[in-house]
C-alpha cells in the first residue's frame, strides 16, 4: 500500500513549505496547491485520501471548495482558520468539515487531528459489518453509511461516528466530553460547541421535522440522547 495522499491548499508559502516538509517525515504524500482552481483540478484527476483546506485564497474561500467537494464526496476535511475566529469554524463545520484548526498551531496537533479524521473515514475494518435498526434508520457500522428508509443520510464520517455512538448508547444520555472522548479520543473544551454543530446536521439528516427532534434529545444540564421511539422493536 503507498503512502497516504494528502492535498494541502493553503497560500501562506513559508507555512505550505514547513507542512510539506514535516507530514513528508511522518509518512505522507502531500500535494501542494495555493489556488481554489488548481485544487480543484488536482481533486477531479488524483482524488487524495484527505484535504487540508485554507480558509482564505487568493481566487476564491475554503469554504466554496468545503461545499463543492462535499457535494459528491466523504472525502475527510480539516479546515485551517484564521485564530480565534469562531464563526470561520462554524460555518466550515456546517458546509461538511470533519474538523478544524485554528491558526497558529501545533503541527503535532494537525498531524494528530489529521490521523483522527483518516481513522474515522476508513473505520474499523476488523469489525463485523452489522447494522442497528432504530425504525426506518439503519447505521450500518460495516459500511459506515447511516440510511433512512433505505436512502442513504448525506453525513460527514465524523458525524456518522457521533450517530453511531449515540445509537449504541441509545436511552443513555451522554455529555459533549463523552462523545468527543468516543470520536475524537479527546475531550471538547469547555467552550467548544462545535459538536452542536455536528448534531445539527444528523438532526437535519435522520429527524422527520429537525427543528422539533425526536430521535436526538437534548438533554439540559448534560447532552444529548439516542431516544428508542414506537416502531424500533419491529425493525429489530
């Protein structure tokens, strides 16, 4: 198997230069591109196994190429935003990103948050491929595809990961530090709520009428809770 390819798009020359050279150490294959357009040209001939993805580009956002590749694809994202702005991280999380960083950063930390969102993607191949039926949702845990009436849920592989735990605890309530524990195998801060986010978007994906959830609660004080609802015992 060949090294594990990497399309980094990011304009800041000095910065583009040290990732290459630092993910090369550590075992990656990355292309470098500094251009929306010259990105999404390499996208459309060599599809990489992740993108790391600016925010701002000289001929476009991060945001509109977030938005053009999560139309058709799960390939895994990591957005890099400007620091301390919050709402270049929201808005990257509800267009499909599976994460983000903020700059400056560690580039110990993207290469952990990188590897976290590439294990997410590919899943546990040693599992077995069973499915939880909660009614006319299906999570296939083999596939790592939630379906729903048998159409499959448009949901990012971090999300599908927060689905999954949450259906496997269903009836339990669990924290934002439980999940994030679970997926992330780290804990939010305490101010994070970007997992908000996330569980927007699954509401958005599985829940008859989002706005009013019934099979994600949330519940005040702790989190959120996989509800068992009328029906569930028929599908199994």
């Amino acid at each position: 198997m060949g090294a594990t390819r990497v399309l980094l798009v990011e304009d800041d020359t000095r910065l583009a230069e040290m990732l290459l050279e630092y993910l090369g150490e550590h075992g990656f294959a990355v292309t470098h591109r500094d251009r929306v357009a010259g990105a999404w040209a390499e996208l459309e001939t060599r599809p990489p196994d992740a993108v790391l993805l600016d925010v701002m580009l000289p001929d476009g956002d991060g945001f509109e190429l977030c938005r053009r590749i999560r139309a058709d694809s799960d390939l895994p994202i990591v957005m890099i935003t400007a620091r301390g702005d919050e709402t270049d991280r929201i808005v990257g999380l509800e267009l499909g990103a599976d994460d983000y960083l903020p700059k400056p950063f560690n580039p110990r930390e993207l290469l952990a948050r990188l590897r976290a969102v590439l294990r997410r993607a590919a899943g546990a191949r040693g599992q077995s491929g069973d499915v939880l039926r909660f009614g006319a949702l299906e999570i296939d845990r083999g596939e790592r595809v939630a379906r729903l009436a048998g159409a499959r849920c448009d949901l990012t592989s971090h999300q599908f990961e927060l689905l999954r735990v949450l259906a496997e605890h269903a009836g339990r309530a669990l924290s934002r530090e439980q999940l994030s524990e679970q997926v992330r195998g780290e804990a939010y801060g305490p101010f994070d709520r970007s997992i908000d986010v996330h569980i927007s978007r699954i509401r958005a994906a599985i829940e008859t009428d989002p706005k009013r959830p019934a099979r994600i609660q949330t519940v005040r004080g702790v989190g959120y809770l996989f509800a068992r609802l009328a029906g569930d015992e028929a599908a199994g």
